[in-house]
C-alpha cells in the first residue's frame, strides 16, 4: 500500500513538473508554440514605480509588452529584456511612440524601485520598471498565468534566485492580452507580435 501511495505522489509531481517545463517555467532554453499557451485573463493592476503609482490603465490607447522578473536574474531576463531592445529597435519612430514596455520585479524584497528602474533604463529609455508587496504580486500574475517561486540557495553570495515564467506578453491599446511570446524567440517575431496590435 506504501508502495502505491508513493507511486501516485512521485507521478503526481513529475506531472507537475513536466507541465512547468512545457510552459517554459524552468528551462531558459524551451521554446513553446504561443498556440499551445491559453491566454490569461490579465486585467489592469496598480504598481509603483520610481516616480509613483503606475496602473495598466494608464498606458491606454499604447500597445504594452509586459514582462515579469527580477533584476538578479542571470540569465532569462536579461535575455527577455534584449529581445524586447532589439524588437522596440525593429519600430519606426511613430510605432514606438504607441508602444510601452512594462517590466514587473517579482523580488520586492531586493529589487528598489531605483535599481528597477536603473535596470530596465541599461536596456530601453522608454522601459518602466514597477513592483509592489509580494500578495499583489501573487495577484496579478495568477491573472496572467504567470508563475514565480522563492529558491534559497545556501552558501550563495545571493542567498536565494527566483524561478519564473518568461513570457512577454502583448497588450492591445484597450487593456486585452493579445499575444504570449517566448522570451528567446528572434526579435523580428516580437516586433511582428506588437505592430499587429498598433
């Protein structure tokens, strides 16, 4: 009977963890169809940013990339947030001016508003950085079938990483979720993805 109770368990998790990985939750390197991705619910949110509250609200009638991270990320954001450099790089001047970049720190506790601010400036002018308290965060991107968890790492200098989705998501000019795109995709794919909602 023990034996077949850990058997349910062991498959359960390994479920689990497959699906996490089939969504690009833990492995940098997956590429996923944005076919396969339902879109999420989404919906407007208030954050704070370096220079007061910002709401989704308030980027209407502009074509949003939202994205969710953290800031000593090693690698996925920094990646996501190249993406999305050289895709806002692919926009004339009157396209970039209906678009915003919306950079969401899921790390609160180390992530200053400054320093998010100063981090997403390295990669676009145009780039805002938000965060909030950690219940608002859950929140939010539960809307947005986002996912992130707290992993300490003991003996790091970091003492702990965050593992997350990595996702950009595209958000029409009225507030809807339009489209997923995987961060590693070519950044003519994510430039393509936010002209078709301008």
């Amino acid at each position: 009977m023990l034996k077949q109770i850990i058997g349910v368990v062991l498959a359960m998790t390994l479920g689990a963890g497959s699906a996490w990985i089939a969504a690009g939750f833990f492995s940098p390197d997956a590429v996923v169809s944005d076919a396969a991705l339902p879109l999420p619910q989404g919906g407007d949110f208030t954050l704070q940013g370096v220079n007061g509250a910002v709401n989704l609200r308030d980027f209407r009638g502009k074509t949003v990339v939202l994205y969710f991270g953290y800031t000593a990320c090693p690698d996925i954001c920094p990646t996501s947030m190249a993406t999305l450099k050289a895709a806002l790089g692919q926009l004339n001047a009157a396209e970039l001016q209906q678009v915003q970049g919306l950079f969401v720190s899921v790390d609160p506790e180390r992530d200053t508003l400054a320093h998010i601010q100063r981090y997403v400036g390295y990669f676009h002018h145009s780039l805002i950085g938000v965060s909030g308290e950690q219940a608002q965060l859950q929140e939010i991107t539960r809307r947005y079938n986002a996912f992130y968890r707290k992993v300490d790492v003991p003996g790091s200098a970091m003492a702990y990483t965050i593992d997350h989705s990595a996702i950009l998501y595209v958000i029409d000019k009225q507030g809807q979720v339009r489209e997923q795109v995987q961060h590693a995709v070519p950044p003519a794919e994510l430039a393509a993805a936010i002209r078709r909602w301008l």
